[in-house]
C-alpha cells in the first residue's frame, strides 16, 4: 500500500514539475553566425515556426527524454487526436485563424463552425454540466447554491442537503 501511494505522489509531482516547465518562461541563446556575441531570445511557452532542421532535433530530444523517462518507469500520456490533427498544414492554418476569430469576437460561434464545417472540421459537442438535465428554475436555485458554497456561507454537507 504504501508503494502505491508512493508511486501516485512520485507522479503526481512529476506531472506538476512538468506542466510547470511548460508555463514557465524560458530564455534561449543562440550565436550569431557573423559575430561570437550570444543573442538571448526570451519565449513564453509559446511555439515558433521552425525549419525542419530544427524541428528535427526537438523531435530528436523529445524521444530520448520519453526513452529515458520509460527506462525509469514513468508513462506519459499519449496526445488526444484533436479537431485539427487529420488536417493537411494549409487547412489547419485556415482552422486557427478561425478559432482566433472567434476568440477576439470578430466572428460568432455559429459562423466559426460554420466556416469549420466547410474545412471538413467536425468540433466535438460538449455535453454540459451537471445541471444540463434541469428546468430553468431549478437550475437557477441550484446555481445559487453552489455560489454560496464557493462563498463559503454554506458547508459542502450543507449544500448537499440543499
């Protein structure tokens, strides 16, 4: 048992460690090829576009850290195939522009998955909450309950007898 619990806290820190890492702000130094002075660009989680050469060495570097990492014992998750993964690199271009769009509030969330659908993307439909399934009143009483359970004016035992 304690093995166990070992094991889920040794991950659990990792996996912390490693989405820390991710969001953090890193600073990269690169030569220039017609001085020896170091030019330091800063980045913050945030990806460029690459020349092959270069992603070719991530991907490189990616693979002995997984190899590495599997040696150890640790798994990491494989990636989701998301909305944009079967698209061609023009059409996903296209489909982020979009989704740009929709976040800077040029275009609405029918137009965006309109203009989606003519790509050939098919967004996954989000099922709702926990009070989907409830009248309008109901939810409304609900909704009040829970932000007095965020606020602290209710207990959770409380809020469950509610």
């Amino acid at each position: 048992m304690k093995k166990k619990l070992f094991g889920y806290i040794m991950a659990s820190g990792l996996t912390l460690g490693v989405m820390a890492a991710a969001n953090s702000t890193a600073f990269a130094a690169s030569k220039n090829e017609t001085s020896s002075s170091t030019v330091v660009e800063r980045t913050n989680g945030s990806t460029t576009n690459m020349d092959d050469a270069t992603q070719q060495k991530v991907d490189d570097i990616m693979k002995k850290a997984q190899e590495k990492l599997q040696k150890l014992g640790v798994n990491l998750p494989e990636h989701k195939d998301g909305p944009f993964n079967n698209l061609d690199a023009d059409t996903k271009k296209k489909a982020k522009a979009i989704m740009d769009q929709l976040r800077d509030g040029t275009l609405t969330k029918e137009q965006a998955e309109a203009k989606l659908k003519e790509l050939g993307v098919n967004l996954p439909e989000h099922k709702g909450g926990p009070f989907n399934n409830l009248d309008a009143d109901t939810k409304k009483k609900a909704k009040a309950i829970m932000d007095q359970l965020r606020d602290g004016t209710l207990t959770k035992e409380q809020a469950e007898a509610k």
